[in-house]
C-alpha cells in the first residue's frame, strides 16, 4: 500500500511538471521561427530605431501598447494600408502581440510584401511588462493595465494589472 502511494506521488510530480511549458517551448510549438526575434531587452535600447507595429485585436491595443507602436490588427490586417504608410522596405520593423504568435504571421505578410527587415518581439507586450517596462494606454499615459487575451495565455503575464475586455 505504501509502494503504491510512491509510485502515485512520483506519477503526479512527474505529470504536473511536463505539463509546465517555457515560453521558448510555447513559441517553438506554434511559430516556424520565419521572422527572426528581437529580445524586448534589445529593443529597448536608446540606440534601437524602428517601426513597431501591434498586431494585436484593438482592444488590446486599447488597453495597452508600447510607445509609438501603430496599430496594424491580427484580424482586420490590411496590408495595402501598410504600403501606403510604410514606404521604405528596407527600414527596420518589429511586430508585436502578446506573446510572438499573431506577430509572426504579421511578419510573413510583411516579407511576402517585399518587406526585408522584420523582427518578432519576443514574448511580445507581455514579456515587455514582464520586464518592467513601460506601456501606454490610449491618452499616452503609462499604464500597468495590459490586455491578457484570455485565461490559458495570461498565465504568461507575470507582471501588471490583467484586463480580459
């Protein structure tokens, strides 16, 4: 009786932990690594000049963004839009979502355009946060409020306030 109990206990431990993904597992599972990732800590450098497009759904974006970003969407992405407004292909360009995901396919529509210098956040908005650095809400103000897409992904969200609408 007490072999069976052990044996339960070392199941269950054993179970719990292979079910824990790292992000790094999360994006290898659903992103073909298609467009190169930039850290957020790169990123955020000073010295780091370029486009950042959200390509989140806009109430997220509404919610929270990093400084500048321009909203492009993930389900109403219009890539003619992008070619009026993005003249210079060749210019550096980060995409972003919540985690690296929606970006990624954002990044392809890019490149697929003749776009030639794209990068995916990594983590996206939420590794930014997660790092301490700073978001905005719609008025440019700072924020801690970050749009958590849902229940499954926000465990990802480590740091700031989760908003689900």
């Amino acid at each position: 009786m007490k072999l069976n109990f052990y044996y339960l206990l070392i199941f269950l431990i054993a179970f719990s932990t292979n079910g824990q993904e790292s992000l790094s597992d999360l994006l290898k599972a659903h992103n073909q690594r298609s467009i190169p990732y930039i850290s957020v800590q790169e990123l955020a450098m000073p010295k780091t000049e370029a486009i950042i497009l959200d390509a989140r759904e806009v109430k997220e974006y509404n919610v929270s963004h990093l400084k500048n970003a321009i909203y492009v969407g993930y389900d109403e992405f219009n890539i003619e839009t992008i070619l009026k407004t993005l003249d210079d292909k060749n210019q550096k360009i980060v995409v972003y979502c919540s985690l690296g995901i929606r970006s990624e396919d954002i990044g392809e529509k890019l490149k697929k355009a003749g776009y030639t210098n794209i990068l995916n956040l990594y983590g996206g908005i939420f590794e930014w946060k997660n790092n301490n650095f700073t978001i905005f809400d719609l008025d440019e103000e700072v924020t801690e409020k970050v749009h958590a897409f849902n229940e499954d992904w926000s465990k990802w969200l480590k740091k700031g306030e989760k908003v689900y609408e």
